[in-house]
C-alpha cells in the first residue's frame, strides 16, 4: 500500500499563491483612510498585510494558530468587503490533519514582521529571571532560525544599481525632505547592550541619527514595480515594500554594527544630498552564528576592524541584504541625507 499523504512542498506551493493572489486593497484603503477610524500608518499596513496572508497562507494548510488582533482586524474588514473567510483547504479533513508539518518558525525563518507575532513566538522572560537552561533554549532556537534564514539567501548578499533614480528626482526628494518636521534624531531602538537580541534574531548596538520619515516622491520610488521586480528577481522571490524613510547624518553621527529586523530583508540605500561616509558591510561575518557574533561585538566595539566600505554616489543605489549581513556607518564627518528603501519577503 502506498502513502497516500499529498507532497508537502507541493500544497505549500499553492498555499503561497493563494495567499500572494489575495486582493486586500479594499482592506488597505480602510485602515489607511485619513479620516477613518483607524488611519494606520504605511509601515503598519504594509506588514500586517504581509502577515496576515502567512495566517491565511498557514490556515489553508489546516494549521490552526491564534493570531494577533491586528490580524483579526485585518481578516475581518477583508471578509466585510466581501472576501471569503479564511479556509482550510478541502484535502485537510482527508488527510486528518494540518497539511504541513512545518511550525511557523520553520516556514518563515526571516521572522514575523509585526511586534505581537514576535512576542507570541518567544515566551519572554524578564531578563534578570531567565534561567542558563531558558537562555541557552532561546539562543539554541534563534541560531536554528538564523541558518535556516542563511539557506533561503541567493549567493549574491549586495549589489549596485548604477541609475536607481535621476537627476530630477534626486532634487525632488531633497525638496521633500524640506516639507518634513524636523527631527532632533532618535537613537535606533537597538538597545543600550550591544550583542544578539534573540528575540529578533538580530545583531544590535548603538547608533544615532534622525529618521525623518517619506513623502509621496520617497513612496513612489520604494513601490517603483521594475524595482520591486528587480529585487525580487535578485533574491529569488517576491519581495514586498515595507518601509521606507529619509536618514540625517550630521557630523558625528553613526549607525553601530548590527543586522536588520525580519521587516528588512534587503535595504536599498541612496544618496540624496551631502557626502556621506562609507556604509560597512562585514560579508565575511554573514555564515557567523549567533553567540560567535555576540563575542565578536564584544570584544571588538560596533566598529570593528575588516569589512567592505562603499561609498555610493548620488542616484546610485547600494542593495544590501542586511538581516544576514552585519553593517555599520562609521561616524560621519559631514552632513549627508540618505533615501532608505526596505523590502521583506511574503515567505
Ligand atoms: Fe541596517
């Protein structure tokens, strides 16, 4: 008698495109109406549309997971509008069971991309209360997910774009950037300690200099589809926009070695106005794991020796894929703007 279980990869294939094929545009004009009750922020719709369709994605596969509200919320303006709800293919009560035996983690080893799915994933603990044998477990389940991750990444971990934008648009966004509020500068929001945060997965260490947020030029070009097509082409699947904003540098200011956050998975980064110092990029610390990196900050400050410098110059684009690569801006010796574009993937 032969296993009659389907192939695995196959229905996870077409749960990818039923949950990639989903309109939720009418959910997105919603939640983003100005004068609407919920008025969410770019970012925000971005990921949680993102993430909803894995809840949607991992539902059809008859795996049943509780999600946040902000997912709930989602689910349900879209069924308001007049989508079917959520449903779990038609094979799942044949086979007896969820459809893959992949857990969340497994699936989407870049990470959840909203703060609650984060939270839900890692049961937190206060720092001071963590056992040796809890901390040694979050740090066996970050590395796993930190080699999974390495695995999903083409060869190639940057690449240039010699004319990202033009000479007009370049000045278009040095015009916008003057309609932005001022900023005092906010501190990354790292943590005091620099070292592996495994929650996040990620590298973290200090930094300052101001996010002053996008305008509609900004958007235009983070959403650019050639762009997004080129990027997905680049990283071997389809990449969404996630966030976008402008960076101040002023003199002094640094961006210490660290990893990007699952809602990053390729930075696209470009020069707007100013002479900006060389961005970092440690290539050769990208197989590294988890506690080897956490020594190395350590012993070695967010400035370590080695590593790449590049400096791009204006209308040229520099994509990094800064969730596996570490990368550090050195302290600035002039003032600069740069356009910062981040793309993460659906799966
Ligand atoms: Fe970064």
């Amino acid at each position: 008698m032969t296993d009659s279980r389907p192939d695995e990869s196959q229905l996870i294939s077409e749960a990818v495109a039923y949950a990639a094929g989903l309109d939720a545009s009418a959910v997105r004009r919603e939640l983003s109406a100005p004068q609407g009750p919920h008025r969410w922020p770019r970012h925000r719709l971005n990921e949680v549309d993102l993430e909803w369709r894995r809840w949607r994605l991992r539902r059809w596969l008859a795996a049943d997971e509780d999600p946040p509200g902000s997912i709930k919320l989602f689910e349900r303006l879209a069924v308001a509008a007049g989508m079917p709800p959520a449903a779990t293919a038609p094979l799942a009560t044949e086979v007896g069971g969820a459809l893959t035996t992949l857990s969340y983690d497994e699936m989407f080893p870049q990470g959840p991309l909203i703060a609650k799915a984060m939270q839900a994933r890692v049961v937190r603990q206060v720092a001071a209360r963590e056992t040796d044998e809890q901390y040694a477990a979050m740090m066996l389940a970050s590395t796993r997910r930190r080699e999974d991750y390495l695995r999903k990444l083409p060869d190639d971990t940057w690449w240039m774009i010699g004319d990202l934008i033009s000479e007009a648009t370049r000045r278009a966004c040095v015009a916008e950037i003057a309609t932005l509020p001022a900023s005092a500068g906010a501190a990354y929001d790292g943590g005091l300690s620099p070292g592996w945060d495994k929650e996040h997965d990620a590298l973290v260490s200090r930094s300052c200099n101001a996010y002053l947020g996008a305008g509609p030029t900004l958007v235009a070009i983070h959403e650019d589809p050639a762009l997004v097509a080129q990027i997905s082409a680049r990283m071997g699947r389809r990449m969404y926009p996630t966030r976008c904003t402008y960076l101040e540098y002023r003199p002094g200011d640094f961006l210490g070695v660290h990893t990007d956050q699952p809602t990053c998975e390729v930075s696209l980064l470009f020069t707007v106005d100013g002479e900006p110092g060389p961005m970092r990029s440690y290539f050769d610390r990208t197989a590294t794991g988890p506690a080897a990196l956490h020594r190395w900050v350590h012993d070695n400050g967010q400035f370590p020796d080695g590593g790449r410098d590049f400096v791009y110059r204006p209308r040229e684009g520099f994509a990094l894929t800064g969730r596996a690569v570490p990368h550090a801006r050195l302290p600035q010796q002039e003032s600069a703007f740069i356009g910062a574009l981040f793309y993460s993937g659906l799966v």
